[in-house]
C-alpha cells in the first residue's frame, strides 16, 4: 500500500509541475509570437483607433488574417453576424451547455 501511495505522490507531483509550467511559463516564452498572430510588421507598429486611450499598456496584441476578397465582400459578411442578424459563427452546443442560447438567438449561422 505504502507504494501505490509513493508513486501516487510522485504522479501527482509531476502533474502539478507540469501544469504550473504550461500555465506559467509557456505563456511568457509564447507570448511574442501569439501576440501579433498572422499579423505583418507594419500592422503590428500601425497605430489603431482607440490606442490613444490607453497611454502605456502592460501589454500589446495585433492579430490579423489576410482575405483574399474586396473589403465591400468582407464588411457584408462581417455586419450580418451578430445578435438578431444572421447569427454567430460558433457551435449550438456550447450555447446550450452555457445558458447563452437565449442571448445568441439560439443558433448559429448555417450559411
């Protein structure tokens, strides 16, 4: 018994170490490139509406992605998501296990 209860301790252990370092320490070594995902240099030094709000921020994110289709497209496809509009583009179970599926309109986009 006096085994099973040491290597119990020592998986333990090592899941408590592992999760402190995926927790803690990934997220800072991480950090850099997370943080401007998808984005170009010059997006990431483009100053932004609403940067002047914040004068010195703790911490900085600029993430893009590149569409191949004329802005006109991707705004109308972009201001029919939404509440009382087309719908949101994720999944009806997670709104039914959150208790969201009220507010979403019950349902996600299928088109």
């Amino acid at each position: 018994m006096r085994t099973f209860f040491k290597w119990a301790g020592i998986v333990l252990g090592g899941f408590l170490v592992l999760l402190a370092f995926m927790l803690v320490v990934m997220p800072l070594l991480t950090r850099p490139f997370t943080n401007s995902w998808g984005a170009t240099k010059p997006e990431v030094a483009e100053t932004l509406p609403g940067d002047s709000l914040v004068p010195e921020p703790d911490q900085v994110s600029t993430r893009a992605v590149s569409i191949d289709a004329p802005p006109e497209l991707v705004f109308a496809l972009v201001k029919q998501m939404g509440y009382g509009r087309g719908g949101w583009y994720a999944w009806d179970w997670f709104y039914q296990a959150t208790g969201s599926a009220d507010f979403v309109d019950g349902h996600h986009s299928r088109r």
